[in-house]
C-alpha cells in the first residue's frame, strides 16, 4: 500500500510519541497508565486516519490494548455495551424500522413539500422536514436512507429543472448532518459526549435537556444551511421560476399511499411516536429514564397485535457496527480521563488567562476542521471531548458548554464526498439521478465552515447560558 503525505506524516507523528513515551525518564510527571493511554490513542488516531482498516475494529482492538495493559478494567470494556445510551440507540433504530415500514415518513413528507409554491419554499419547507426526522430516526446514516426515497421521487417531479434536482441532493445530506444535534440520538458521538461528561465531571445530560439545548441551534443552523445551498447551488433565474409539486405526482414514484386517510397501520404509528417523544420530553416530571422509554416503545412497535414491524426485521436494521463503536471509544474515553493522560495533555496551555470566548472559538474552529482528518464522527468525539473537558476546567471554562460546542462543531462534516456517510450517500444516486461533484462541496464548504462556526459560538456565548448552562 502506498501512503499519501498526510498518512506518512499521520504515522510519523503516531511512532515518534510512542517512542518518547516508552523512553524512561522522558516526562517524568506522567504516570505509567496514562503514557500507556496516549501510546494507544496516538496509534488508533493514526489508524483512523491513515489506514483502509475498519473503524471499528481498531476502536475494539484499542480498548482490548488498554484492557490488556490494566489501564480500564474488562468491566469498564464490556460495561460500555450495556449503558443506557447504547440500549437508547438500539430500541430506536426499532422504532425507526417501523416508522419506515409504515409509510408514514413518506406521507408526512409529501404533505409539507406539496405546499410550497416557489423555490424558497421548497427548500425551507424540505428542511422542516428534515429536522423532525431526527425525532424518530437516530443517526445520521439512518436518516439518510429513510429521505433518500423522498428526495428521488423529488427528482423525477423535477426532472426538467436539473439544477433544482442538484441543489436538493446537496440540501438533504447537508440538513441531515447539521440538524442531528437536535437530539440525543442524533448522532453516536453525542452519547459518547455525555458518557464523558459523566466520568469526569458528574454532569448528567438527559434526552430532554440535550433537546432543549441543541433544538434551537439545529433549527437554526439547517435553515442557515439552506440559504446557503440555494444561493451557492442556483441562479436567480433557478430560483424565481414557481413550483408546483403535488401529492398525486409523488405517489406516482412511492409505494405507499402520500394521500387519503391514514391506514391503521399509520395510526398506530403515529401515535406510538408521538407517545415516545413526549415521555423523552417529559423525562424531569416522570424521572423515567429515555432508554425505558424506548424500550417500551420498541416492544409496543415490534408486537403482533400493535406493531408493524417484527422484532428480528427491526433488530436487522441496527448498525450492530456503529455500537460496538460507540462502546470501545467510550472505553477509551474513561480510560483518557481516568488515567489523567487528558489532564496532562492540556496542562502546558494557558490556564485562567485565557478569556472563555476565545477559547471557545479555538475549540469550534478545531472541532470544525477536525472532520479534514477523522471522517468518523464518533472518533472525533472520543479523542476531542475528554481534551477540550480537560482544558475546559484549566481555563476556568464551563466543561458541559465546552463539550456541547465540541461535539455541534464536529457535526460539521461536508467539505469531501468522503466526510460522512450521507454525503457519500446523495453523491452516488441512482438512476442516473443529477447530483453535486467534489467541486460544489468544496464551494460550499468555504461559505458554510465559517458560518456555522459562529453559529454555535454565538450559541455558547449567548444562547445556552440563558438555558441554564453558563460559560
């Protein structure tokens, strides 16, 4: 295999810091589990980045080294796996097999864009429709297969306005990824932000207090998006010609019914989803926990008399992989911060001198840009939240807002078709479908990076403290 550049200097930098750390008497204010911690993240960071090997993989063969070593205990490897976010995801992803199954995403999706008349509409009212699916389907990745039927039969409506069609193909994934900080389960990456929230400060994020922050900065920031792409994607001439988009011409391209009453099937749906939402809402005034929650609802939608899924078709659909992801990297984030190899990590920086602004933004620009050399958002999540929780309590910085701007900068991942699964996704449509070339992520990047960066530092400055986590 031949490296690139950026792979050869990846492992250069890997191997020269595992070098240093074996060395005794090199650093001699750390102690031997967190020289063991750093040797492990420097190796699988330059896996993650400079090699074809699966993700997974060299997150589970990480945490099996720190096992190994005696850094975290197999307890604390294996115990990742059952936490409750993980069982959130799971029952979720049923939930999500039985939205689909029923048609309603389609049918509520062909209710909104039918309304629109002009292009602006269009794409405003598509982006609506966007940021509530990340109410019933968690994960980007899932997202994106459930609206990708939707945008297709989009396409063939407007198949004589191409460029319309190119600009919806770059709007969908760019939306899905921006909005997924709505929820907690909208991305993996945001359970590991509250797994090391928990380990090392004690702050626990629930479903409705992770809503209430991101809600706001993922409407927002999809609708900021949205301008952007329509100005970016067409021309004014694109854009003052009207729309006119039927349910009757949608169902000509989708299986289930876009009009007419709702089937039982859809009912029952319906109401189990809305049921759902709200007690994940309501979680101060109840105290039941989001993953009890889910459970109940994944059982009620995989069974024989209400549901319209069974459970084997549903659990099919979970991406068993991202899971197992998820537990070996917050492994290795326990094993970051237990080991006091974060701490370290950031304590040559500047400490209470540092203004809680700038940190902030040297924080969302470095999260932002770290998507150029880890894809996976998970991984950024894992090696970036325990550094930035670590720095945030040397400078004197609120760690819970440090680790929310972290981990909604990160969600920041369009500049390459390789950047995230949805954007790989909508580039290699189907059909012959028009969508966007490597150059019109690249242009858009330059506009969107910057703007949504600021988006989520004005968030930190002056939204959230006034929603009840200060700077």
């Amino acid at each position: 295999m031949t490296l690139t550049h950026r792979q050869a200097a990846a492992w250069c930098a890997a191997l020269s810091a595992c070098a240093v750390l074996a060395v005794p008497g090199t650093l001699p204010g750390l102690a031997t589990d967190a020289r063991l911690t750093l040797a492990v993240f420097a190796l699988a960071t330059c896996a993650w980045i400079a090699t074809p090997i699966d993700d997974t993989y060299v997150a589970l063969g990480a945490g099996l080294a720190l096992t190994a070593t005696g850094v975290i205990s197999s307890e604390t490897l294996f115990g990742t796996l059952g936490d409750a976010t993980v069982w959130l995801l799971i029952c979720a992803f049923v939930l999500a097999a039985a939205v689909g199954r029923s048609g309603l995403a389609g049918r509520a999706a062909a209710f909104l864009v039918s309304g629109a008349g002009s292009v602006r509409q269009l794409v405003h009212l598509t982006t609506a429709a966007l940021v509530a699916t990340a109410f019933a389907v968690p994960a980007t990745s899932g997202r994106a297969a459930l609206a990708l039927p939707v945008f297709l039969a989009l396409a063939r409506v407007l198949a004589d306005r191409a460029r319309l069609v190119v600009m919806l193909a770059l709007l969908f994934p760019t939306v899905i990824l921006l909005s997924a900080v709505a929820t907690l389960i909208g991305a993996g990456a945001h359970l590991i932000t509250v797994s090391v929230l928990w380990e090392s400060t004690g702050e626990d994020i629930g479903f409705a207090r992770w809503l209430l922050l991101g809600l706001p900065l993922a409407i927002a920031s999809s609708h900021l998006a949205a301008e952007v792409v329509l100005l970016t994607m067409t021309r004014r001439a694109d854009r003052e010609g009207p729309v006119r988009i039927t349910a009757e011409q949608l169902q000509e391209h989708t299986p289930h019914p876009v009009t007419g009453p709702l089937t039982a099937a859809e009912t029952r749906c319906a109401l189990l989803l809305g049921t759902v939402v709200l007690l994940w809402c309501g979680e101060p005034l109840h105290q039941v926990p989001p993953a009890v929650v889910a459970l109940i609802g994944a059982l009620v939608a995989a069974s024989p008399a209400l549901g319209t899924v069974r459970l084997k078709d549903a659990l099919s659909t979970v991406p068993w992989s991202l899971l197992l992801f998820m537990a070996a990297t917050m492994a290795m984030g326990i094993a970051l911060s237990g080991s006091g190899a974060a701490r370290w990590l950031v304590s040559g920086l500047p400490g209470g001198g540092v203004p809680p602004w700038l940190f902030l933004g040297v924080v969302i620009a470095l999260s932002t840009a770290a998507h150029l050399a880890l894809q996976s958002r998970s991984a950024r999540s894992s090696v970036l939240v325990p550094l930035v929780v670590a720095a945030a309590g040397e400078a004197g910085v609120n760690p819970v807002a440090a680790a929310l701007a972290s981990t909604a900068a990160a969600g920041f991942c369009h500049t390459l078709p390789a950047s995230a699964k949805p954007v790989a996704l909508f580039a290699d449509l189907p059909d012959d479908t028009p969508t966007y070339a490597p150059r019109d992520l690249l242009r858009l990047s330059l506009v969107l990076a910057p703007l949504t960066a600021a988006l989520v530092w004005l968030f930190a400055l002056g939204v959230w403290p006034l929603l009840g986590v200060p700077l």
